[in-house]
C-alpha cells in the first residue's frame, strides 16, 4: 500500500475501500523495518492499535461514524 495522507486515509476506510487494520498493519511494517536503524519509538502498542482498528472496521460496516480520525495510525 503506499503512503497516504490523513484525508484520503480516512475516505477509503469510511468507504470500505481498504481497512483499518489494513492501514494500522502497514504502518507497523513501516515501523519494524526502519526502528532498528533510526531507532526512533521506545514502545510500540500494535496489539492494541490493531483492537482499535477492528473496531474502527466493525463500525464501518454497521455503518455507523467511526470517528474523524479514524483508520490514521
């Protein structure tokens, strides 16, 4: 997936054209494949984050707001 802004994120998740625990997974990918050079997060919560994010896609298909940021990792 490329990287994407915050608005256009927040479209194609709301409109179910990818998912948040899409989104929340690639940037973890991100995270693991770069942290061990610039060494730059002291945690990082990915199981949380992908609850989170399951429940971001379980209001998407009821249909119901997610929220205004939901899905930007």
């Amino acid at each position: 997936m490329e990287i994407l802004p915050a608005n256009k994120i927040i479209g194609k998740v709301r409109e179910g054209s990818i998912s948040a625990v899409q989104v929340v997974s690639e940037a973890f990918a991100r995270i693991k494949s770069a942290d061990s050079k610039i060494n730059s997060f002291n945690e990082v919560y990915d199981k949380e984050a992908i609850k989170q994010a399951e429940a971001i896609d379980k209001k998407v298909a009821a249909g119901i707001n997610p929220g205004r940021l939901a899905g930007v990792p």
